[in-house]
C-alpha cells in the first residue's frame, strides 16, 4: 500500500471524519497543540538562554534543565497526540503541503539535535569553559524557531 493510498484511507475514518466535520473537534484539539506549544517553546527558551547566560545564572544549567524536563516531556507528548489528531483531519492536504513536509524535516532535526547534542552539552559542565553552550542554544533557538514558522506557514497553503 502506498502512502497516498493509506492517506486516503486515513481520510475516510471515524477519526478524521469527526475531526473535520465536528464543531468544536478541530478547535479543541488545536488549542491543546498550541498550549503544548507554550510549554514546551517556553521550557527550551529558558534553557537556551540559560545557556547563553541571560538568565538565572546562579542556577547551573543542568539543574535549570532537569527542573523543566517534565514540562518538556509532557509539553512535547501533547504536541504529538495533538499534531497527529490535527493531521487526520486532512491527510492529504498536509501531505501535499510544502509547509508541513518542511516542518516535518525541521522538527527531526530539532527533535535530533536537542536530545542528543543539546543533552549532552547541558549534562556537561561546560558552562564558563568553552563556546559550545552559546553554540548549541543558537542552534537550537534557530532550529526550533524554524518549526514554528514552517507550521505557521501551513496555514497559508
């Protein structure tokens, strides 16, 4: 089975029937999808800048990141449940939108580089004694900004 014809068979589910035809379905799963977005943008805003020594320098950046890792986590189970409901609403859409394949490409190689890269400089105790930290908080402001302007932008597709 190719992926346009299981997309098409995705389209005429209960779920994405509901999730398009639904009053308030669409509505309600969205707002979950940007209230995950909230807090899982504002838990790696902290920590980059931590990163950058902007805030909370008395704090170390590990401890910084341990204390919103939860929210990280869960903010970031949220988005998934909440942006794969939203995409079976209109598979095909989405399938065929420069936009979303943009976001999809940026979001692994944010999700990637934050989990592997980004970790391990945080874990590490690198803070007054090298570049990297200011480094990978760049990186990943750039890349996690650029998931946000590559979703925004599925809108206008």
């Amino acid at each position: 089975m190719s992926t346009v014809h299981f997309l098409r068979w995705l389209l005429h589910t209960h779920l994405s029937v509901e999730m398009r035809n639904s009053h308030w379905g669409f509505a309600i799963v969205e707002m979950a999808h940007l209230l995950g977005l909230a807090g899982l943008g504002g838990a790696i805003l902290v920590v980059d800048l931590r990163l950058l020594g902007v805030v909370l320098r008395r704090q170390t950046v590990a401890r910084v990141a341990n204390d919103l890792w939860p929210i990280l986590i869960g903010s970031l189970g949220v988005m998934i449940v909440s942006g794969t409901l939203l995409a079976t609403a209109f598979p095909l859409k989405y399938y065929y939108s420069p936009a979303f394949r943009l976001k999809m490409c940026v979001l692994a190689i944010a999700l990637l580089f934050y989990f592997t890269l980004h970790l391990k400089v945080v874990r590490s105790d690198l803070d007054r004694l090298s570049a990297w930290p200011r480094i990978a908080a760049v990186i990943s402001l750039i890349l996690w900004l650029g998931v946000g302007v590559a979703g925004r932008a599925i809108g206008f597709y």
